[in-house]
C-alpha cells in the first residue's frame, strides 16, 4: 500500500468541507429546527463532488428528523460521487491533522470523533470505505489515523476494506480493526471472563430455531447457558440503546418475546440483579483512553434497563448529587476499587479509545455490560442542570487529544 498511496498535503484538492455530525447534533440538541437549513442546503446542493459536502449535512439532517431511510440514500448517493470529507477545525493552521476511516453506516455508527475534537485546533478528515469501491491512490496528508468503524455485521464487508488498506499504512493507526472486531458481545465475553475483580455475564448467539426448541422443551437451556436457569436477558443480533431488549422469565414469555419479534438471530445471557441496597439500579459509562479510565455518566432508575435517557437524571436533584460525587471522586474512589479490573480489562481489549457501559455487583466486582469504539461522548448537556459534567467531559476531550499527538510522536504540540 504504501508504494501506491500518495499523501496529499493540500487538503482542500482531496478533502470536500462540511459541516458534520457534531455542528449539526449540537444545532438540534439545542433545539434549532433544522428544516430551514435543510431547505437552503437542498437549493444550493450540487450533484457532483463539489456538493456533495452539503449532501452529506442533508444525511445528517434527514437522520435528525427522524427520517432515517432518506438519510441513508442521500449518504449513498453522496458516497459514490466523493468519499473523503474534512469537519470544521477551529484553528486557521492545524497543529495536528487526524484521518478517521469509518464505514457505511447511519449517523450513530461510527466513532463521534468530532465531539472529542471540537475547538481543539486538530483538524480532522474522514474516508468512507465504501464496500466494491476501489481504494483511492491519493489521501490526504495526516499525522496519525484512527478506525472509527464500529464491530458487528453491518459493518463488516467497511471493516474488511479497511484492514486490508492499513495492513502497510505510513501513518500510525489507532484503534485497529482486529480489536475493535472483539466488541461483539459473545466475544467480549470470552476475552474477557476469566478477569480477576470483573464479572460478566456468559453471552452466546442464538438462532430462532434454536429458541423454539427451548419453548418447546426439545432442549434444555443448558445446551446453551452455563447456568442453565431463567430469568434471561435477549436482544437481537445487531441491535443497540435498547432495541428488542428484554427479561425473559420463563418459557412461556420466551415465547411471547418470539411471536412478537421478526429478527433471525439473538444473544441471550443470564439475568444479573445489580441492584444497590437501596433498590435503585446504578449503570456507569466508562471511557478508556490509552488505558486509562474517565468517568462519562452514571445513570440511576428504579429497574434494570437503564440508560441515561431513560434515568430522567435531569428530574431528580439527590440522583444529580450523587453522579456529581461520583465523577468528582472517580479517580480517588471508583477507579482505585477497581483498579485491577480496569488495567486488565484494557490490555485484553487492546484499543486506544474504547467506552464500557458497567455497574457493580452486590459482591463489589465491576459488571460489564458492553464495550464499544462509537458511543456517543459530548458536552451538549446544559450546564444550568448538570454544572458539574463539562469538567469531566473536557477532561475526555484533552486525554484523547493528548493521545493523539502522542502516537503522532507530537506530545511537546498538545500542551
């Protein structure tokens, strides 16, 4: 590859400018109705290359609204014309330039980079592997390179493209493709049980034939689950933020859960209680950065499938109290308590950036819950409500910044 591949220095001949994921996030988190923008875009909108920067904002647009299947045809036609695009930088002259290879996939699919970026003065650029596409000669000029493309079967024939693009690549990357393909829950898993200090629940893949003969008693659950006993937790294969998630507590539920689903393929583990002794259910996101770990969130409801969104964390002043304490304290308290875990977990996955959804047991050992190269990190949150996060939000922002110009042998530029 490298005897083939030319570096451009001139990103503006190789790189088309557009607004991006996080300007146009930030826009509609805050509240901005889009459709006025999506209007003026769609009149200025060319088709060809040189438009096709705005047909990508009139993707991220779509997506935005909610309009999901427009976004993507809007994507793929764009990608066909263009497939290098540059986001906004905050510096006139970039101390530092960063190429992102991500695959084809919906807003939420890759790597936020732009959120880790923002008014950081790194400029960054991002191809598109777009599967049957032949690779470009030309790239534009850039210090280090990260893979943004998440694991998974959408994914995979992205994924594949870039492997086999960096296999010789003349820049250092970040985040490469064999380790990111280890995310997937039955493979986290097994990489990932024998931690000490770590628990984490046996997770196998499960056809819906395979679901049926358990209904129906033709197998027993322990053909499939070590442990052998409901209750259960199942997801479709593929599925992310809580889609088709559900606790099965018996047989006859399995079956319900079935009849009411069309997808093929399923994980299934065991159902872990991680209540606190309070009842209330604690579920923390972790970023690791060059193996070290940065508390994100905490997230508290009174039932197990809890996301920040669903927490309403921004309803309850003592549930605000208590994550603000706890980012506070994170780096004396919960990072010390699990602090093997933590190192050993890191060198098992063997990623530079790498976010952890976990809680802790009854016992004290951290819980896993999943691991993941594209959840979204940001700083959007209103600081009227949440004064406390901007802080630890910024403090994320500065590690993978540092880590950056590290790798790019450039530690002296970020300080």
């Amino acid at each position: 590859m490298t005897g083939t591949i030319v570096l451009n220095p001139r990103w503006e001949e190789c790189c088309i400018p557009r607004m991006g994921v996080a300007e146009l996030t930030q826009m509609a988190f805050q509240g901005t109705d889009l459709r006025p923008l999506w209007h003026e875009l769609m009149n200025k909108a060319t088709d060809d290359a040189a438009g096709s920067g705005m047909g990508m904002d009139l993707s991220i647009i779509a997506q935005l609204l909610g309009d999901k299947a427009t976004g993507l045809a809007i994507q793929n036609d764009m990608l066909a014309l263009q497939r290098l695009y540059r986001s906004p930088c905050a510096a006139g002259r970039p101390r530092l330039r960063v190429l992102a290879l991500a695959a084809v996939m919906d807003i939420g699919g890759n790597t936020p980079l732009e959120f880790l970026l923002q008014g950081s003065g790194i400029e960054l650029a991002t191809f598109y592997a777009v599967p049957g596409m032949a690779i470009p000669s030309a790239f534009p000029d850039h210090d280090v390179a990260i893979v943004v493309a998440p694991d998974g079967d959408p994914a995979r024939l992205s994924m594949q493209t870039i492997e086999a693009m960096i296999a010789e690549w003349p820049r250092p990357v970040l985040n490469r493709p064999a380790n990111i393909a280890g995310l997937d829950r039955d493979l986290l898993y097994r990489r990932l049980k024998d931690v000490p200090g770590l628990e984490i629940p046996q997770t196998v893949r499960a056809d819906r034939d395979t679901l049926h003969k358990l209904v129906a008693g033709q197998i027993a659950l322990t053909t499939q689950l070590d442990q052998g006993a409901f209750p259960l937790i199942i997801r479709p294969i593929g599925s992310h933020a809580g889609f088709g998630l559900a606790r099965i507590a018996d047989q006859n539920e399995l079956r319900a859960y079935l009849s009411e689903r069309s997808e093929t393929e399923f994980f299934i583990s065991p159902f872990v209680d991680y209540a606190s002794d309070d009842g209330m259910f604690r579920k923390y996101r972790i970023v690791m950065v060059d193996g070290k770990a940065y508390p994100c969130h905490m997230a508290i409801a009174d039932e197990w499938k809890v996301w920040y969104l669903n927490a309403d964390m921004a309803t309850s002043v003592p549930h605000r109290l208590e994550e603000a304490l706890f980012m506070e304290h994170f780096d004396q308290d919960f990072s010390i308590r699990h602090a093997g875990a933590l190192t050993r977990m890191s060198a098992e996955l063997g990623l530079d950036y790498v976010t952890i959804d976990c809680a802790e047991t009854r016992d004290g050992d951290l819980l896993i819950f999943e691991a993941d190269n594209t959840a979204i990190v940001h700083d959007m949150d209103p600081p009227n409500v949440y004064p406390y996060k901007s802080a630890s939000m910024q403090k994320i922002f500065r590690a993978v910044q540092t880590m950056l110009y590290r790798r790019a042998g450039q530690l002296a530029s970020a300080a």
